[in-house]
C-alpha cells in the first residue's frame, strides 16, 4: 500500500471537509432564516398610518418567509426611541425598522439622536402618503384662508396637532407658517390615533394627519388641504395647499431598515421576498383599501432619496429651526 498516497487523499478528504464545515454557517442561515419571530418596531402608537402599514406589511412577510413576524411599538420623541433601539440591534434580521420619513431625516438634523442615517441598512420604501389639515365637520374653517384669517385674529389661540416634532405633520405646520407668516400653537402627539381622538374631542383645532389617516373617519374629520403635487385618488374633492396659493408639499413615506451590517444572504432574503410583497395583488389591494399610496423603492435608490431628503431639510433647518415649536 502506498502510504503517502494514502495521506495525501486522507489530507484532501479533510480539507474539502473543513471548507464545507467554514461555508456551512452561511448556507444554514440562509436556509433557516427565520428561525425564530422576526420584530418590525414602529416608534408611534397603534391605529396611524405607520403603525397599520407596518401590520399590513408583516402579515405578507411571515407568509413570505414562512415564520412569525411580530410588530412591537416603541412610541415616543417623534419615533427616535424605536429607531435607536433598531440601530442598536443586533444585526441578523430579527429586528427591523418600520421608518416614517421625514423623521427617519429630520431628527438627527434638530437634536442630537442616538442613531444617524449610517446606522441602517435599507431594505425598501413600500409606501407614500400626502399630508394633510383637518378639523372637525362643523367648523368654521373651511380653507386655508379661514385658517389664516383665525391665527390673525387669536395668535396662537389656534392649535395643531401633530404625531410629534420633526414629523411630516409638524414639517407640513413649519411650511405653512413661513408661507403665511402666522403662528399656530404646535401640540404634539405620540401618534396619530391619540392625536385624532384629541381633535375630535375639540382639544385640539386642526389635526395633522396624513390623507390616509383622516380618509376612513370622513364623517369625523373634513380635510381642507392636501400636501401632494396633485390631489390624491382618496381624496379627489380637496385641494391641494398649492391650489390654495400656499407654497408647501409634504408627505410621509415609509419604509424598512434594519441595523447596520447584516449578513449578505440575510438581507438578499429580505429585499427580494420585500419586492415580492410589492408585487403581491393582495398586498397591493389591501394597502388601497386603506387609502394609501404604493410607492416601491429599492433599498439602494431609497438610500438616494433619502440623501436628497436630508439636503433640503438641513436647508429648511437653518432658515427655519422647528425643534423649539413644541
């Protein structure tokens, strides 16, 4: 028997055995994720627009990866807390973000947060949706010109209620008073359903909330501008603050991230089962139903908006700081 032919094929058996045993872990993770629940953390209170997008969401991704999704709410400081907690996490898919921007841009801008854009990866923008002013159907408001004419003659006697500091809301309020020059008397929320039970209950006089929120409560709440380009499908009546000879635009979009540094087969599972979703005829019906807009992009080109997003907000911050509006 040759011995060291003998060796060199045991040594050639040992070494493709320990290559397989270095590439196992990757393999396995792949295959298994999820292993156990995936979280998908919101940083505002059920019953908003972020919080029903993010239920919606989780239910076409635990059948999607054939696992338990879980949505967690972490209220508070406009959603800083929840996404500070998401930057912190450890990076293996098990926890994610469920973002709302402006906010995921603008409170690093006013404050200093635990977490900054870099702290993320980004999976994808799933949806988009215009802002809005509301108040209740027996108001006197009926126009933006009515809301000037009110602030002119109650200076900060008219209140705004918004889902907190630095939201699309608050923006949309920050816009509108340095478009008009009056000032209303900012009320922030932890989220959009306590703030709309507060204008109902004519705690507050004008909500600021997005189109989507305020469309299913018609009864409830009458919107007197949009903040889209164009008048949104759900809410084809109301015009536009453009319309109305204001210069403002502003909407919420929301999307996922998870911490920085996640496997590349873990997040490759993540963002083509996300474009699935995006695709899925249901997914998209069920997000119509609620009166929100599909607006799918790609973690890479999301990250591109977003940039551009941060730009034009540190621009706003420096002619117009809105951190000390609460």
């Amino acid at each position: 028997m040759d011995i060291s032919l003998s060796r060199r094929r045991f040594m050639g058996t040992a070494a493709g055995l320990a290559a397989g045993l270095v590439a196992a872990p990757a393999v396995l993770r792949a295959d298994t994720f999820p292993s156990r629940p995936v979280e998908l953390v919101v940083g505002f209170a059920p019953g908003g627009g972020t919080d029903v997008t993010a239920r919606t969401f989780a239910g076409f991704l635990s059948t999607e990866l054939g696992g338990q999704v879980i949505v967690v709410n972490k209220p508070g400081a406009s959603g800083e807390i929840a996404l500070a907690g998401v930057a912190r996490a450890k990076p293996d898919g098990y926890t994610l973000g469920v973002t709302n921007m402006p906010g995921l841009v603008t409170l690093p801008i006013e404050r200093q947060t635990k977490f900054q854009l870099s702290d993320f990866d980004y999976v994808a923008n799933l949806v988009s949706d215009p802002s809005a002013f509301s108040v209740q159907p027996d108001s006197p408001i009926k126009t933006l010109k009515d809301l000037v004419e009110a602030a002119k003659k109650d200076p900060g006697g008219v209140t705004f209620g918004s889902t907190g500091i630095g939201t699309d809301d608050h923006l949309c309020l920050v816009l509108f008073e340095q478009a008009t020059g009056v000032k209303l008397n900012h009320v922030p929320f932890q989220g959009a359903g306590p703030m709309r039970t507060a204008v109902l209950g004519g705690q507050v006089t004008v909500a600021g909330l997005n189109v989507g929120e305020v469309a299913p409560f018609q009864t409830q709440l009458r919107m007197i501008a949009q903040g889209g380009a164009t008048r949104s499908r759900f809410a084809p009546d109301v015009p536009t603050f453009k319309e109305q000879g204001v210069n403002v635009e502003m909407g919420s979009e929301r999307g996922i991230v998870a911490p920085k540094g996640l496997p590349a087969d873990v997040m490759a599972k993540l963002t083509e089962t996300t474009a699935r979703i995006m695709k899925n005829p249901d997914f998209l019906a069920k997000i119509e139903s609620q009166y929100t807009q599909e607006d799918y992009l790609p973690g890479p080109q999301w990250r591109e908006r977003l940039a551009v997003a941060d730009a034009k907000f540190r621009a706003l911050w420096q002619a117009q700081p809105w951190s000390g509006k609460a």
